[in-house]
DNA sequence: CCAGACGTTGTT
DNA sequence: GTCTGG
DNA sequence: CCAGACGTTGTT
DNA sequence: GTCTGG
C-alpha cells in the first residue's frame, strides 16, 4: 500500500513554484502524512491557473456510493506483470472507470514527498522518496471527478495518482508499483487538452530516478492520524548515497530562515551512485 | 437486451 | 456513463 | 473515508 | 472497540 504523500511548502512558494493562485476559499493544510480521504492541492486542466483542495481518493461521478481510488493503473489490464521496461499504450484508456477522466479531467497533485513500502512488510518499513538537491515540491500525474452525494446533494472534488511500474528507487524499496511524476516539461502537457493518446501514454512511464532519493522514516507513518515533521526523521542511510542534506534536514532549515525554494539545478550528475 | 460491474495494492 | 456477461 | 471483519491449524 | 481493504 502506498497512498501516502506529503505537503508542507508553504502555499505563497507553491504558487510561485507552480505559476497558480490558490483559489478563493481554499486553505493548504501542511500535512506530512496524506491519506484518503485527506485534501490534496491540485491544479486541473479546467482551471490551470489556480490550485485547489481535492479529495484524494477518487469517485467517478456516477457512482452511488464514494469510492476512494487513491490509485489508478496508467497501464490498466496491459503491462499485469509490471514490467518496468513496459512501453506502448496505456491502457487506462480502455477502463470505465478513468477513460474519462483520462481524457479530460487532469490534474498535478502537487506534493513535497511520497512514502511507500515494501511490497512484503508495507507501511512497516515505509520509505520517504523525495527530490534531492533541494529542488521542492513536485507534481504527481492526477486524474479528478466530481461526485454528488445522492442525498445531500454536497460535491466531492476527488482525486486519485496514476501509478506506472517500478523505477529503480521504487526497486530498490522493493515495491513493484511507483507513482508517475511528471517531469517539469511535462507538467503543462499533462494539463494541455490536446494532447495525444501517445503522448500522454509516453508522460505516464516511470519515471526518471535520477534527482530522487529516499530513506527509511519510522513506521508510526502507519496510523493515519499521525503528522507532524518528526514523522519525515531520517531511521536509516539513504537508499543512493549523496552529499545533500534530505528532505527532513531542509524542513528544520526552513523553520528557522525564510523558506526558500533554491533555483533548480542541473539534474544531470544529480545522484551520486558509489558502489 | 438488461443487470451488474466499473479498482487499487497485495495476496493466495 | 459505458462495457461485459449471461 | 467507511464497510466489513473480527479465525483456525499448520507452516515457515 | 479497532483494524483492514478498497
């Protein structure tokens, strides 16, 4: 299970960093352990200059009941061995549930980390993957639905992550799924209506290891109701040694100066691999 | 045609 | 809403 | 979030 | 009452 992320940038830098307003009404709750049912910033494709609070957990809107998706397959019945290698369609497309969302309701879900854990022990060992060299928050691959409650009539903006196989970190962790980040190029594609089927199936490959890291954090992640900064403490080495101070070191540096997102550096060389 | 499902990760 | 299975 | 389970023996 | 799965 992954299904947990993180968001602690301060709205006023998530604006800057992604060129959006929050919009009218929306508040950003900092929130280190995110998980169904909790609110997520997104920016859709409806409304690519604002960022808004959605549920992650996802209801197509004909449902009778929620459904809280926290994930979608990108490859959808393709690809069921989770070959990180696969490439072609996606067939996500293809499923009732997502095609239309797919189509035409993306998003970013705009997170500072994610946590995953082994296949085997889960949240009981969880991983923070995060970007290294300070680089900052970053957007997951969305797809969005608003749900009516049949008897309040109240609206549910929900929102689930596409998954794609594993990468190299998600590998290393020994989990065989990862989330899709979208690269920064393609963070406006994935919002542009026009794209191509091939095009967007090509965005939601596993994405590029190099310029992420991670390290194991305490398993008290486990309980939802659990937050806090402490949780994002380092228990262990990181998974690829590197010369960065990690995502916790940058959190406590930021408590104490103004927050400063640093200017993306060069991503080449990014992960320094010595074994 | 119509009723019923529509999904994930992880597990067996 | 749209696809699948009977 | 909420519906549904909530276990055993035996195996590693 | 509390944990798990979706």
């Amino acid at each position: 299970m992954c299904g947990r992320a993180t968001i602690i940038t301060p709205a006023a830098d998530l604006e800057k960093r992604f060129n959006a307003a929050f919009i009218k009404g929306a508040v950003l709750n900092e929130n280190v352990n995110i998980s169904a049912g909790n609110k997520i910033p997104v920016i859709t494709n409806e409304q690519p200059n604002h960022i808004q609070m959605f549920t992650l957990g996802y209801t197509p809107k004909w449902a009778h009941k929620q459904t809280y998706m926290i994930n979608a397959r990108s490859e959808g019945d393709l690809n069921p061995e989770n070959n990180p290698q696969y490439k072609g369609a996606m067939g996500i497309f293809n499923k009732p549930m997502f095609k239309h969302a797919v189509k035409s309701q993306r998003c970013l879900v705009l997170v500072d980390a994610f946590i995953e854990g082994p296949k085997q022990e889960k949240l009981n060992k969880p991983y923070l993957v995060y970007p290294n060299r300070d680089r900052g928050p970053f957007a997951l691959a969305g797809i969005y639905d608003t749900w009516q409650h049949p008897l309040t009539g109240e609206l549910h903006h929900t929102v689930a992550i596409l998954t794609s196989a594993a990468n190299r970190i998600t590998q290393r962790i020994e989990h065989h799924r990862a989330p899709v980040i979208l690269s920064r190029e393609d963070e406006e594609k994935w919002l542009n209506p026009d794209m191509s089927v091939a095009e967007l199936s090509r965005m939601m490959e596993p994405f590029d290891s190099k310029g992420f890291n991670a390290y194991p954090i305490s398993s008290k992640i486990k309980s939802p109701d659990a937050n806090g900064l402490e949780l994002l403490k380092p228990t262990g080495d990181k998974l690829f040694k590197d010369y960065d101070r990690c995502l916790y070191e940058r959190l406590k540096y930021a408590e104490e100066d103004d927050y400063v997102i640093r200017e993306e550096r060069l991503v080449e060389g990014d992960q320094f691999v010595l074994f």
